[in-house]
C-alpha cells in the first residue's frame, strides 16, 4: 500500500463525497417521532376525569345538578313564561347542538 | 462551536422536550448519515432513508442516554452502524436468495468494467466492516479512535480493515483504469 494508492483513494471519495438534499426527509423524520408530550397528556387527563368522577359522587353531584335545574325552571316559571324570547332561545337551542355535532365529528 | 450548539439541542431535547432543537439536529445531520447509509447499502436510497429515519427515531427515544463522552456525530454513527448490522442479521435468512441476486448483478456489471467509475462498484469489492471503515475515513473525515468507538473494536482492528480495504480499492481503481487526474 503505497501513498500514491492512499492519496489516489483519498482523491476518489473526496470526488464522490456529495451532499443528500433534504427533500423532505427531516419532515418525516418529526412526523414518525414517538410523541412523549401526548401519551403524558393523555395519562393526565385520564387520572383527571377519574377524580372528578369521584368527587361527583362523594359530594353528591347528582342531586346538586337536579337542585339547579328545578330552581331555574321554578325562576323561570316564577318570572313569567310570557316574556320569554322565542328566537333567543331557538339560538341558544341551535348553538349546543351544533357544538355537540363538532365534538361528536372530532370523537369520531 | 458545533460541538457546544449540538449539547445545547441535546439538552433542549432531553429537559424541555423541544422537538423543534430536535429538528434541528436531524437537518444537521440528514445528509451525513443517509450518505453513511447509501454507501453500505451500495445506494439503495429507498433503503437508506428507511435505516436512517429508525437511526433517527432510536436517538430520539435514547438521547438520555448520550452522555457527552463522544460527539454528537460520533454517537449517532453508532447507532446508525448497529442500526444497520441488525439489518443485515435480520436478512441472514434470506442470504442465499440475496447471494444470487448479487452474483446476478454483479455478473451483468462486469460488462461495463472500464466504462464508468462508480463509487457503488468499488464498494462492493470490500466487506462490510472494510466498507464501514473505509467510507468513514476516507469520506466523512472520522479518525480512526472515532470508527474504533462507532464499530466497537480495538483501533488496531480497524487499521487492519482500513489496509485490507484500502488494498482492494487501489487494485480495483487501477485495475478500471483511475488514476486520480
């Protein structure tokens, strides 16, 4: 192995040597990551939904819930059904069922 | 300086899981290690982005682990050269189909020796570890305790792959008629 043969290798790769574009490939690289931060998020709000579940029953959220919507109707019925707007609440009406549509779709 | 701003994403990625430093380093070295990956795989690129994107995904997960002994560089080649040995294990079943396939190839090429002088047909004289060696000195520019460190072999080992490499190319390009002008 002489240095003649060294320098002519060296000369050979060096000539070779080219740069790789890119051409998308750090994109997928990112897009194939494990994603650490969801699975972390998704533990956390798993943990979080079982403690309001619990609390919701120890501190008798059933009955709670029940308490408001009877005073509401009561105050509603109280302040006269008379002045009640019609279209307010076909609005309202119409904005929880489009919202529950959205969350359904994102569910789905 | 490179080696300083390559701790700092390291460290980005390990504290603040910041994917975007991690992003950074990938683009950094994309090109460098899927080169690495088209010279051992005689440029298969589709291959080489495969075996380079699970190089990448494998820093990702075990980047706690680098513990800023060695490079950046130098720790992503490892993986990269375990990466790709754990490829050619998980062929080994295959071998002899592939075996065919190369004498085939290689058959239909010997046609056209002294007609084109490519980097792929040199590299095929050289077994795999010469062929590691040979294209990490010679075209990335590592020394020879950096490839020792990637491979896992003593530094004489790998002089010796680097001579026998060396030896077989010199006889090949000569032999095609390159004389280096």
């Amino acid at each position: 192995m002489t240095e003649i043969d060294d320098k002519m290798i060296n000369q050979f790769f060096q000539a070779e040597k080219k740069e790789v574009k890119d051409n998308g490939f750090s994109r997928r690289v990112m897009r194939n990551l494990p994603d650490r931060g969801e699975k972390l998020s998704k533990i956390w709000a798993a943990f979080c939904t079982a403690i309001g579940i619990v609390l919701f029953f120890l501190f008798n959220g059933l009955e709670a819930i029940l308490n408001i919507l009877r005073e509401a109707f009561n105050g509603a019925m109280q302040s006269g059904i008379a002045h009640l707007d019609i279209k307010s609440l076909l609005l309202i009406v119409l904005v929880f069922i489009g919202l529950g549509v959205k969350k359904v779709c994102q569910i789905a | 300086m490179s080696q300083l701003n390559d701790i700092s994403l390291v460290a980005q990625v390990v504290v603040l899981k910041n994917t975007k430093a991690f992003d950074e380093l990938v683009k950094k070295y994309q090109s460098a290690i899927r080169r690495f990956f088209l010279n051992q795989t005689l440029g298969d690129s589709e291959l080489s982005d495969d075996l380079a994107q699970e190089t990448f995904i494998k820093a990702y997960t075990n980047i706690a682990s680098f513990k800023n002994l060695s490079n950046f560089s130098t720790w992503l080649y490892r993986i990269a050269y375990n990466v790709f040995f754990d490829y050619i294990r998980s062929r080994k079943e295959t071998s002899e189909i592939d075996a065919r396939e190369v004498d085939a190839i290689h058959n239909s090429e010997q046609e056209n020796v002294g007609q084109k002088m490519d980097i792929y047909q040199s590299l095929k004289t050289l077994k795999e570890v010469e062929r590691t060696c040979v294209t990490l000195f010679y075209m990335e520019d590592v020394s020879i305790e950096k490839i020792a460190g990637i491979i896992g072999c003593p530094t004489g080992t790998v002089k010796s792959h680097l001579s026998r490499g060396k030896e077989k190319l010199a006889t090949y390009l000569k032999h095609n008629g390159y004389d280096g002008n």
